[in-house]
C-alpha cells in the first residue's frame, strides 16, 4: 500500500509554501488521493512524490553585489547628468 501524508506536511517536507502544494495537486503535477476525515473532505500526496519544483536561485557573493552597486551608480550618475 503506497503511504499518503496530508497536503500540509507534504509542504513541510518539500520546504514549499502550502498555497504551491495545493497548485501542485490541483495541476496534477503530484498523486493525490481525497478522503473524508472528521467529516470534511482532506486531500493526501503520495509521500514519495516529487515534482519538478522550480530551482532556488543562489545567493549573490559579496563581489557580485559591490559590482552590481558600481554599475547602478554609473547608471544613476549618467542619468543626473542627462536631465540636467
């Protein structure tokens, strides 16, 4: 028997917010079972189940950030003397 775990702790486990779950098992992109617990309807994800969730982009180095302020202070400095 294949084990199911409730749509929150699915969220939990994947570290994605409960709202991206649910879009994933309403999309179909994850196996998902509904039962009828305490007599409301409860949606279960197959616990095993993995979908292709959007790669996390890395955090940007020191370097790369001072660079970036550099190239936004030029930017602004050509503005400044643009309208001016």
């Amino acid at each position: 028997m294949q084990e199911y775990i409730p749509l929150k702790d699915y969220a939990i486990k994947n570290k994605i917010s409960f709202f991206n779950a649910m879009k994933l098992a309403k999309s179909g992109k994850v196996e998902t079972i509904t039962k009828e617990v305490n007599g409301k309807e409860q949606v279960f994800v197959k616990a095993n189940s993995k979908a292709n969730l959007p790669k996390q982009k890395k955090e940007p180095t020191i370097k790369e950030l001072i660079e970036e302020i550099e190239e936004l202070k030029k930017r602004v400095k050509y503005l400044e003397n643009k309208i001016m």
